[in-house]
C-alpha cells in the first residue's frame, strides 16, 4: 500500500511560483518512478511532469517545459514540482502519481 500527500497549492498571482511536495509513505520509495498530473476545472487530467527512481531522467508536458522543473529527495521519500512564470491555464488541481496510486491533489489557482 502506498500514500501520497500533496502540499504546497495555493493561491498565486500571474508570473508567480510555487513548489508543490508530494511525500510519499508505506513503500520503497526510492524503487519507483513518480509523476504530477493536473486537472482543470472542466478538463481532463493531464500529465505534467515525470521523475525516474535515481532521478536521473526528467520529462515534461509542452505546456510546462522551461517554466516547471521537478525533483525527488529520496531520504524524504518526497518528490516536488517548482513552479515558475504561472499563468491562469495552469490553474488546476495538482495530482500526484506512482504506479496505480494517486493523491489526494493540491489546488493550484493563478490569478490574471
């Protein structure tokens, strides 16, 4: 069994940033693969961003690439996503991912 906990959504103005953390529990974390997905309102979800287990290999939506940057401290057993230069299209809700486990999602609003 896995757990996922997102943190770090909130509220942030047009061009602003965020980090969002996703700490993960109940397996070996260091093992797997992880991932952020995002939902807009009225959307489906979408992949934003990926991470391998060494954290040695990255990939990224078009949408975000250049502007979000994603990592993993594997003695944490937490993955984060930095968000920079936001807009109102990435308003979403922030989703993270490994295997067949997802978290609970973090609100992300950008204001115009």
């Amino acid at each position: 069994q896995v757990q996922l906990v997102e943190s770090g959504g909130g509220l942030v103005q047009h061009g602003g940033s965020l980090r969002l953390s996703c700490a993960a529990s109940g397996t070996f974390f260091g093992n797997y693969a992880m991932a952020w997905f995002r939902q807009a309102p009225g959307k489906e979800r979408e992949f934003v961003a990926s991470i391998t287990w060494s954290g040695g290999a990255t990939g990224y939506a078009d949408s975000v690439k250049g502007r979000f940057t994603i990592s993993r401290d594997n003695a944490k057993n937490t993955v984060y996503l930095q968000m920079s230069a936001l807009t109102p299209e990435d308003t979403a809700i922030y989703y993270c991912h490994t295997g067949t486990y997802w978290g609970q999602g973090t609100p992300v609003t950008v204001s115009s």
